[in-house]
C-alpha cells in the first residue's frame, strides 16, 4: 500500500486561485508516482500536503506544507466490512464517492474528470482509499473513501466559523419546573437528552489552538462538522476544463454521471450497535429514542439530532416538535366546540322546524336544476340540517376568535424558543451574511462575466441586468401559465358539479336501493363529495408536475446564493400550493351559493350552467366535507409518499444483498443501497406542514376538529420523518440553520389572513348572523324568538311565472307556489321579488361583524405580540456572559503570548502594545 510521493522528506503541494479567479492548481513536487500506481486503483491510499482556502469562495492561494508519513502496509484480513474507517482503521471515513466503471462513449471522458478531481481533492489534503467494483456486493461499483486530517479540518474550521469548547459551561441551570414530576413519563434519559456537556464556544483558530478543549484530535470535531467540510471542499473543487470553461464541484459530476452518488456513512446499523468501540452508535440511539412510533409520547432528543444531522434538520423537528405541543391546546378546545353542537343538536330550532313533518314538510322548495329536476319538500334535507349544527353554532364564532389568538402566540413563543436555540446550538453569532457571501458553485460556473465588487475589491462573476429581466419575465410567465391552469380547473370542477347534480337527483329519486339512506346522502352532499375527491386527485396531479417545473424555472434564473436559492423556490412552491390547495374551499366559501339569483331569473356559468344553490342549512356543511377530504387525503398520501415509497425502493434494492452474509455486506453499500435525502428533503418537509397550518388557521371557522386532525397527523409525521431519515436515507449532508427561513414570514402573512378568511366564513358562509338579527330584529314569538326563523328565511315564488326553459317537466301535485332561500319580496308585492328591508339589515350587520371582529383579534395579537419578548431574559443573560468571558480568555491568551515574546526579547513587542491589551482586557470587563 503506497502513499502518493513516496519518500521520507517533506512533499509541498499549492492549490491556488489565478489573478482572474479561474481556478487553478499548481503543483510542485519531486518525486513522481510509482509505475502502476493510479488514484483509482483498488489498493492505493493516497495522502498529500494542502493549500486550503480562507472565506473566499474557491480553493484559496493560502499555501500549507504537510509531512507526508511513510508508506505503510494495511492488514485487511482482520478489519470488518461493517466500518467506518479506513483499512488502516484509524482514520475515519468522513465521505464516499461511487460510480460505475461503464464502457460506453463517455467512458474514457469520465475516466479523465474522475483522475483529475481525485488529484486535486488530494492537492486539497483530503487522503483516499478505493473500493475495487470486484470487492463491492453487485461486482460493478467502484467506492472512494475520504477522509480530512487535522490540518484540513482546523483550516476549514476557520473558514466557515466553526464554534467549538473552550471552557465548561459555569451558569446554573434553570430552576427545575414543579410539573416535572408529571411530566416524567415523557422524558427520556438524561445522555439521550444531554449526551455532553455544555460549554462555552467561541470560533476556531489555527493560531490560537492551545485555547480550545482537545483531548483528541481524532474526535475534536464532530462525524457532521467533518462531513460538512469535506462537502465544502468537494462542491468547489475543480476537475478540468470543458467547451472553454473551468468545471469544477460534486454536484456536475453527479449530474453527467462521472459519480453515481457522494454521501457521509451512518455510524452504524440502525438495529444494533457497532462493535467498534470507537463508535458512538448515535444512529442507533436515535432509532431506539427517537424513530419508533411506540415513542410517540417520548420528547425529541434535540440535542443528539443536532449533533448526528447538523442544525438546519435539528431546527426542523424542533419546530415541527413545538408546533405539535402547541396544537393540543388547540386541538382541545375546537373538541370542546365540536362537543357543545353535538349536545347542543336537540335543542336547534332551525332543524327542529325543518324536520317538522308539520313545518318542513309542508314547505315545497323550487328544483335545483332547470327541467329535469323536480320540487321537493324541505324536510328531505331533515338529518343534513341536524349535521350542520355540529359546525354552525355560536362556539364557531368563539373558536374562530380564539385561533386568532393561539396562532399569535403559536409564533410568539416559537420566536423565544428558537432564540433558546439559536444560543444553546452556537449559532448567536451566526449571520445569514455569512452564507449570502458564499457563491453557488452552479452560480460561478454558469456566469461567464465578471465585476469587481466594491466592497472586497475583488473580481467576482454576475449576471447581466438584461439576461436577468429576461429570465424573470419567462419565470413569471411560466408561473402564471401554472396558477392559470389550476382555476381552470377548479372551473372544470365547478361544471362537474353543476353538471352531475341533476344526474344525481335523478338517479337517488328513481333507485329503490339509495332510498334508506336519502336523508343522508342527499344529491347536493354526493355532488359536493365527487367533486371533493375529484379535486383532490386533480391537486396531486398539477403538484407531481409542477414541482418539476418550478425546480427547472428557479435553476433557469441562476440565483447567486443557497438561500437566495431556497427562497425563490419556496416563493413559487408556496404561491401554486396555496392557490392549488385552498382554491376549492375559498369557492365553497366565498363564491358558492351568493350569486344565484332567483327562479326565474338564474344566473348561469358561460349562458348554459345554472350557478349552485346551498343547502337551505348553509353551506358550511359542504365546506367542512371539501375540508375534510382534501386535508386528510393529503396526510394519508403524503404518508404513504414519506414511508411506504422509500421503503420499497430500499427493500428492492438490497433484495440481492439480503442473501449474502452481513460481514461481506460493507457500510458504504448499505447506505449507497439507501435513498437520496437531497437538497429539498426539508423544503418539502416545511411545505407540507405550512399548508397544513393553512388548513387549520383558514378554514378553521368550519371545522374545530381540523386541529385534532392535524395532531394526530403531527404526532405520526414526527415518526415517520425521524424513521425514514434513520433507517430509509442515506445520511444527510450537515447544514448551519439558525431559523426556518422565509417559512417565518409565510407563517406571519397566513396568520393575518386567516382572521380575514374566517370572519368572512362566519359572516357570509354560515348563518350564524341571519339567526342573530332575526332573534333581535324580526323574531314573532317572544317565547321562543327563533321560532318560525326557517319561514322567515325562504322567499316565495309563483310558478307560474316559470319561463318556459327553466319550469320542471312535471308537477304532478299541481303546486302553485314554491320556496328558494333568499330575501325577497313576495310576487304580490309591489316590489316583487326585490329584496326586502330584511336582507339589507343582514347584509349591514354582516360587514359590522366583520370590521369588529377583525379589530378585536388584531389588536389583541398584536398586543400579546408586544407582551412576549422574542428573547428570554435568561438567555439573555447566558448570551452576555458568553460574550463576555470568551473576550476575557481570549484576552488573556493575547497578554500571555505578549509577555512571552517580551521575554525572549521580541524587539516588536513594545511596552505600549502590552499596555494596549491590558487596557482591553479592563474595557471588557466594564462592558
């Protein structure tokens, strides 16, 4: 087993960036390679001196000499296939590379881009070992195992501001809460919860190493800090040039097929332990703790996830974790509105009246349809009436004041208890600047011209302002084509159910067997169900295709930055899932049922649909079934897409495996036979969850029971996310995070608009108002003021003043006159059928309602927003103190190597400098 320039003496290599940014290396070194010795071969280890970048983007021009060791002889008879370590097993394998060695056209291409990156990621420092495709399970994939040293990973360190310990953590932890006790049953062992100690942090320096707790070099920095730099270092390093441009990064290496895949190992095996001692197991912990639903109860080990994923996922489930806590409360009171109706349902006089045989049914209603349908008596929609009561009671108007509320203190307190985070986790100092700063490698090798940047004096790429405006305008363009293409059918919706419906009263009137079960079914909820179901299939539909599209349309506008990346396709995702989700309950409503004129004088969709009627007990019934479908048919889907998919594919693809012996089957085929966790596994993750919230803040004057719904569905994402990613993906690539991003401000616009949203439903979509001012305004019987409320709701019309078109083809029991729900006057008044007084009032009283309630819950929010500091004292307090010793001991450090250099004589080192940092040293201590 050799090592690249073989030789006792000190080998220097520099990597470097030319004086016009093009990425260059240059490599000076003496002795050659040995005859037969490649960077792919099976057996080689390969090991050389770096040249590390600073902050710049690319591979900087700072130059490092490294001591190259003697070649050394590996035994591998005796090392496990089932590690994560090197044949030497010593030194950690930190990320794997693979790619199929296939003898096709671009073959001897691939062969040249993989020989060239190779060399260079050894010009960086990184040290190799290949997989031969005869060692790997299937006899045809070839593996190249990375590892960082100390010197590249101290270097990287510095350059991407990575905290680490200098001293224990001395402030007293909190005061234990006195509902501990209680709680017990949901903690988890304490080295689950903490599995280290806490400790004061400040970031890396190669100079200043003595300040830092190093007990082991080995183990300093963590499997995901390590992880995360080599990432670092493979999406910048260059592998050639192509059409006259410097390619460089992982990323189009993977995309042209030159590497199959690149991935950091999971520690272990899920379902056991590792033998190695010098493994911590995290994976498995996780999966015992964490990933299995009989946890469900259980707390989340943030902590461990943080340490085993990076920050960005650990950010996630701790949102995702609080949200949850924070929907029980929810989820409790819409159960106890949900409650008060359901016990409440005998007492309601408008179903009392309208299942009266002596009321309802002597009330003959105009058909719903021109022709084919017939009159019917009221009494018919007996039980529908009943269910609506259930949603259309006064609690729906508590309920929807009091989610107002919660989803202000819901975003209140997640603002604290990500700030707790953001200290406990080492990210106070960490600045989204910091990563605007860092290029998309896409970005720079996309970008054929080049600026000088005015702050750093540095020549950096860019895109033209015209082939900006160009690219936005096709952007734009596209979207809206999109946002376009799903009205239009929620339009073909609308007709399918304008259309169906006579069908449907046709078929329950004529078919004996559905005659049991008519009060229940009645043609409007069958109509109203279809078209829910069909909608929903519609949904998923448009999404599978436009996730696609929106994916290409944000690459085509090249965006500059990761998260300049992410928040442009988070904007577009969320504008078509908002209008392809919502569409369908924002019409039932708003839209269905308000503009349907009279008998008579129907208004009709394109001159030939004549518009929806509601229920004579409101539409909010109907609403609360599209509800219903279409946010539980997205959990169950988006379910079945999260954990039976992945687990498929997997169980397919290690079907051969499953025959061989474990010990053959090596750590890096087990999780290269795992899925791809990419780059938007959160973002879809987020998504799914923002539309929830949607869901439950939106509508949720409908339906108090979208809160529990969306607990329970919570409480199993949380399961099945940690399961999939433990046991089904391969290990993610750690990422800094210190918030959810743009996703905050989506929750705050939704927020506001769901107080909007649900004082209209309350105003225009149920009759919680026309009850109230006909039991103030119009009632007839003191005694009972809601008496004779379903009368006073419905108008009269003479049938024979049907036009010809629109009469029903029969009317077998000769009525004169039937009833359509509306406020107008009767057809011998002088005013026939204008609206009455009544409906004037109601509409006034509707619009007073909703400015009300609006200013009421706005100002309450934004009071209570105001009341909750974003930032506890506490960590306040711990923030200051970190700040402050960090400078004292890196003061010290700077005083102590002062007087060193005083005593060895240092001519430079001056009595006015020694002053200087004393002086320091005392101002921090003031501040």
């Amino acid at each position: 087993m050799n090592r690249l320039g073989k030789k006792a003496n000190e080998t220097l290599i520099e990597m470097a960036l030319s004086a016009d940014d093009d990425i260059a290396v240059l490599t000076k070194f003496t002795p050659s390679q040995s005859e037969g010795e490649e960077c792919n071969g099976p057996e080689t280890i390969s090991t050389a001196g770096s040249e590390i970048p600073s902050s710049s983007e690319g591979l900087n021009s700072t130059e490092t000499t490294l001591l190259i060791p003697e070649h050394q002889v590996i035994d591998k008879r005796h090392q496990s296939k089932d590690s994560i370590f090197f044949r030497d097993g010593v030194r950690r394998i930190d990320f794997v590379l693979s790619y199929v060695d296939d003898l096709n056209k671009e073959w001897e291409k691939k062969l040249e881009r993989r020989k060239e990156f190779e060399s260079n990621l050894q010009k960086a420092g990184l040290e190799l070992e290949t997989e031969d495709k005869k060692e790997s399970e299937d006899g045809k994939i070839f593996f190249v195992k990375i590892h960082a040293p100390w010197e590249v990973l101290i270097t990287y360190a510095e350059v991407l501001n990575i905290k680490v310990p200098i001293r224990e953590n001395d402030i007293p932890p909190m005061v234990e809460n006195p509902l501990d006790c209680v709680l017990f049953p949901l903690r988890l062992p304490e080295k689950v919860m903490h599995p280290e100690p806490d400790y004061f942090t400040a970031p890396f320096s190669k100079d200043k190493q003595e300040l830092y707790l190093i007990n082991d070099e080995s183990t300093f920095f963590s499997p995901s800090m390590r992880n995360r730099i080599v990432n670092y270092i493979l999406t910048r390093c260059p592998y050639g040039t192509e059409e006259g441009k410097k390619k460089f990064g992982i990323k189009r290496l993977l995309n042209n097929g030159t590497y199959t895949a690149a991935y950091p190992l999971h520690d272990c095996q899920y379902w056991k332990k590792a033998s190695d001692p010098n493994c911590d197991s995290e994976r498995y912990t996780l999966y015992m703790e964490w990933a299995r639903f009989l946890r469900f109860y259980k707390e989340q080990p943030l902590v461990l996830i943080r340490k085993y994923y990076g920050e960005k996922i650990g950010i996630y489930f701790a949102w995702l974790g609080f949200y949850t806590e924070m929907l029980f409360l929810a989820a409790v009171v819409g159960l106890i509105c949900f409650l008060y109706g359901l016990f409440t349902m005998d007492e309601n006089m408008s179903s009392k009246e309208i299942c009266d045989p002596a009321i309802g049914g002597e009330i003959i209603m105009c058909p719903l349809c021109d022709r084919d349908c017939e009159y019917w008596r009221l009494n018919t929609t007996c039980e529908s009436s009943q269910y609506s009561h259930l949603f259309d009671n006064v609690a729906t108007l508590f309920f929807a004041i009091f989610m107002g509320i919660w989803v202000t203190l819901f975003l209140e307190f997640w603002k604290r208890r990500q700030a707790r985070l953001k200290y406990e986790w080492d990210l106070v100092d960490f600045e989204e600047e910091q990563q605007q700063l860092q290029l998309r490698p896409e970005y720079e090798a996309k970008c054929t011209q080049k600026k000088k940047n005015p702050v750093t004096q540095e020549m950096e790429p860019y895109i033209p302002l015209t082939s900006q405006a160009v690219r936005f305008c096709i952007s734009g363009a596209t979207v809206l084509f999109w946002v376009s293409l799903i009205i239009a059918s929620m339009i073909a919706v609308i007709v399918y159910r304008l259309a169906v419906y006579a069908a449907f009263a046709s078929l329950m009137e004529n078919t004996q067997t559905l005659q049991p079960i008519s009060g229940v079914l009645t043609p409007q909820l069958a109509t109203s169900v279809t078209a829910s179901c069909l909608n929903f299939v519609i949904i998923m539909i448009l999404n599978f295709f436009y996730e696609r599209i929106a994916i290409w349309i944000t690459d085509m506008e090249i965006p500059r930055t990761h998260m300049e990346y992410e928040n442009r396709l988070t904007m577009k995702m969320f504008l078509f899932q908002f209008v392809n989700y919502y569409s369908s309950c924002f019409y039932v409503a708003f839209f269905k049922g308000k503009f349907v004129g009279y008998p008579g004088a129907y208004t009709y969709m394109f001159n030939r649909w004549r518009n929806e009627e509601c229920d004579p007990a409101g539409c909010l019934i109907e609403l609360t079934t599209q509800l219903t479908i279409v946010m539980a048919g997205k959990q169950i889907w988006g379910n079945i897409q999260e954990a039976i998919v992945p687990w498929i594919c997997n169980w397919w693809g290690r079907r051969k495996a499953r025959n061989n012996p474990e010990n053959l089957y090596s750590r890096w085929e087990q999780d290269h036979d795992l899925q791809t966790f990419g780059a938007l596994g959160l973002f879809y993750e987020y998504l799914e969850m923002v539309i929830q919230f949607g869901f439950i803040t939106l509508f949720v004057a409908s339906f108090p029971l979208a809160p529990l719904l969306a607990l329970m569905n919570n409480i199993l994402e949380i399961r099945v996310d940690s399961w999939k990613l433990t046991t089904q993906y391969r290990r993610p690539v750690a990422a800094k995070a210190h918030s959810i991003g743009v996703w905050q401000e989506i929750l705050n616009g939704m927020a506001i608009l769901s107080v909007v949203t649900n004082a209209f439903i309350v105003a225009f979509t149920s009759d919680m108002i026309p009850r109230l001012v006909y039991y103030y305004a119009y009632f007839e019987n003191e005694h009972s003021p809601m008496s004779g409320y379903i009368n006073n709701s419905l108008s009269v019309f003479l049938i024979s003043d049907f036009p010809e078109e629109n009469k029903p083809k029969e009317n077998p029991e000769n009525f004169v006159i039937c009833r359509y729900r509306d406020y107008r006057y009767p057809p011998d008044h002088e005013k026939k059928y204008m609206h009455t007084m009544q409906f004037w009032h109601i509409l006034a009283a509707k619009l007073a309602f909703i400015i009300i309630m609006e200013h009421v819950v706005f100002i309450v929010k934004f009071f209570v927003a105001w009341m909750i500091p974003d930032v506890p004292a506490d960590v306040k307090a711990k923030i200051k103190r970190e700040k402050y010793l960090t400078q004292k001991i890196l003061h010290e450090y700077e005083l102590e190597k002062l007087k060193e250099r005083l005593c060895q004589g240092d001519t430079r080192a001056t009595e006015k400098e020694f002053m200087a940092t004393e002086g320091r040293m005392e101002l921090s201590r003031a501040m």
